[in-house]
C-alpha cells in the first residue's frame, strides 16, 4: 500500500474517457477514496470536422454519473501547445524525432494536473497507467506493471520522488484483459472502447496532411550513401529513421529504408535492406537525464538494461561514463535505428531507473565498414 494515500483520503483521477481511466477511478472508490474524476482538455481543434475531446468528455460524464463521484473538466490547451506541442515541431524541423508523449506526461500531467489537484484539496492523483509506484527501504521505484504487453513506464521515466509520493497507478497489478472483465462486471458504457492509440493531437488522420498545416517543407531528393539519386521526397520531417512505409520507392531488390537525414541539403538518405549496416550502431549519447530515485546508478560503468523505444524488449547496456549532462552508453548487441530525439530508458531488475534524451548516435557500422552480426538481430522487414 502507498505510505502517503491510504485511505480515507481524497483522490483526483485523471479521466480520459477510456476504459482505463474509467476503471482506475471505479476500483479507488471501492477501496474508500474520495474521488474526483477531472478530463483534461489538451487539444482544441477538431480531427476530420469532430471535436473527439467532446465524445470523450461525453464517456467521462456517463461513467462518473454511474459510479457517483463527482467530475470536471480543465483546459491546458494553451500550456500544452506552448510546452508539448511547439518543441514537437521545432525538433521536427531540425530532422529529429521527438516524442510528445514523454514531455506531456512531465509537464502538464504530473505537473500542471498534480498542482491543480493539491489546489481543489485533493492529497493525490491517480491515473490508469500500467505501471507500479513501489515503496521500498524508505525510498519510492518505479516498477513494471504486471502486464509487461501494456507496460507504460517507458513514457513515466521522468517521474521522481517528490511526484511518486503523490500518485497512484491502481491497474499496476492487473492484466489489460482484468481491467476489461471489470469494466464489463461494473457495466461502464467503455469497456468495449477501444484504446486510444498514435499521437493525441493527430488522432486519426494524414501525419504529413496534418504537419503541411503548420510546417513548411519541400520536396527533395532521396538518396543512397554514395550519392546516387533514387526519387524525391516530400520533406525531411515526415520520415523517420528505420521508416520503410511511405517511401513509394518500387523497383528490384529489397526494401528501402531510411537511414539518415541531410536538413541543410534536403536529402532523405535510403539503403535496401532491413539489416543494412547504416541502420546499426552500438553508441549513443544522450541528456537532459532523470532519474527516479534522484541520483546516477553508481558506480561507473554500469550494466543495465534499456529502450531505445516503446515497446522495445530491454536490451542490455552499460553506462560508460556520465559528464555533466552527458550519458555515454554502449551496446553489447547493435541497435538498429537509433533516433535522436527519442528517449533511452533504463531499467534494472524489474524497475524503471530512469532515461535521458538520445542526442547523438553512432558511428553506424556502415561508417565503421564493421561486420554486423546479422544472425543476432531481429527481422525488421
């Protein structure tokens, strides 16, 4: 049990108007919380003529009304576009590939939501993460949920003591499959609704539609690594490294895949091959680092494990060195399409230790003219 929120107290849930969040705020009430279902509004325009934050303000009102506890809804739509949404774009217009989900849960959830719930009174907030807030030896961790499929702590590695002692994650110890049984036992309107996937503001449209409304980008050229010219493309933000859909590159051979991006000179660089060397290195450096327990893993190297991205199984890894704001890491197997501007995420015996944000990368093996042991790699055709 979290030492700080026992009950009785009184507990703002971040309601979305998913199944998740729905049943986060059904189980806190059934243990003898108070609680107060607050939807946050982060995004004002509507998505092919709809407005979806209203149907899903509509889903938050029917379940809060059925399981009687009282709701609000607060608008950060402003703080998001300034602090998500606008480094989204620069870091796009620099040919990197940022990860708003990551920036949103640091600065508008568990900051601006956190600071709103100790204004109405409330002593925490809960969400329907699938993570686990552990309390050990005096200290808080951030462990993985029992669900490793929905595992979320890759998206919470910038939470840190202070903010876990105020938070609860109710479905850490439950199957995604468990939190639907449930939903359907309480009878919520949600608990067929499917889950919310892809990035908030882009919902379900055309990413590069949706990008030429506030980027402006120009065809180029799509080239291989010695020089030779394959076709154009339709700007550098609108690929990504490692990307082979979208390309619209037939033609012999295998597949192509992008494996660099010149901004300057508007290139898009493409290599056939889902294992080929360009894609692959076994360095990175990264900053802007957090740690969960407020300090570095000591003593130096370090070998742990980690994500280059979502969903990624854990990859072992060792800390070489940290230098001021500065993490060198390494690989004892090559990572293929390392992306600057996504975070690496570190974890050690089933908890979350914290990450940091890839900077830099390489060189690739393609650089090095380094054999790249492709028995040992996955099939990323």
């Amino acid at each position: 049990m979290h030492p700080y929120l026992t009950t009785p107290k009184t507990i703002v849930v971040g309601m979305s108007g998913g199944v998740d969040s729905s049943v986060t705020a059904l189980l806190l009430k059934e243990m003898g919380y108070t609680v107060i279902g607050m939807f946050m509004k982060n995004w004002e325009e509507e998505i092919n003529g709809v407005c979806s934050s209203a149907h899903d303000f509509e889903d938050v009102t029917r379940v809060a009304t059925q399981i009687g506890i009282p709701y609000y809804a607060i608008n950060f739509a402003k703080e998001y576009k300034e602090q998500v949404f606008a480094h989204f774009l620069s870091e796009l217009e620099k040919g990197h590939t940022p990860n708003p989900d990551i920036l949103c849960n640091r600065e508008i959830k568990f900051k601006l939501l956190l600071d709103a719930c100790k204004k109405m009174g409330a002593e925490g907030l809960a969400t329907g993460h699938y993570a686990q807030n552990c309390f050990t030896e005096g200290s808080f961790s951030l462990c993985n949920s029992l669900d490793a499929s929905k595992d979320q702590t890759y998206f919470l590695y910038t939470l840190n003591q202070e903010i876990l002692k105020q938070v609860l994650f109710p479905l850490g110890g439950l199957l995604k499959s468990e939190v639907r049984a449930r939903a359907r036992a309480a009878g919520l309107p949600v608990a067929e609704k499917k889950d919310s996937t892809g990035i908030c503001f882009i919902g379900n449209r055309d990413f590069r539609a949706f990008l030429q409304q506030h980027l402006a980008f120009r065809p180029g050229q799509f080239r291989t690594l010695d020089g030779r010219k394959i076709g154009t493309h339709q700007g550098v933000a609108y690929y990504t490294i490692g990307q082979r859909r979208g390309l619209a590159i037939g033609g012999p051979g295998d597949a192509w895949f992008v494996v660099g991006k010149n901004v300057e000179e508007n290139i898009v660089f493409i290599e056939q091959g889902s294992t080929h060397p360009a894609l692959y290195a076994d360095q990175l450096v990264a900053s802007s680092a957090s740690w969960v327990s407020g300090m570095a893993p000591l003593p130096l190297p370090f070998t742990l494990e980690a994500k280059i991205r979502y969903r990624q199984p854990n990859q072992p890894c060792i800390i070489e060195n940290i230098d001021g704001d500065k993490l060198y890491v390494s690989f004892p197997t090559p990572q293929r399409a390392i992306t600057i501007q996504q975070s690496i995420v570190f974890y050690h015996e089933g908890r979350c230790l914290g990450g940091a944000v890839i900077d830099q990368v390489g060189p690739s093996y393609h650089d090095m003219q380094k054999p790249l042991p492709v028995s040992n790699l996955e099939d990323h055709s």
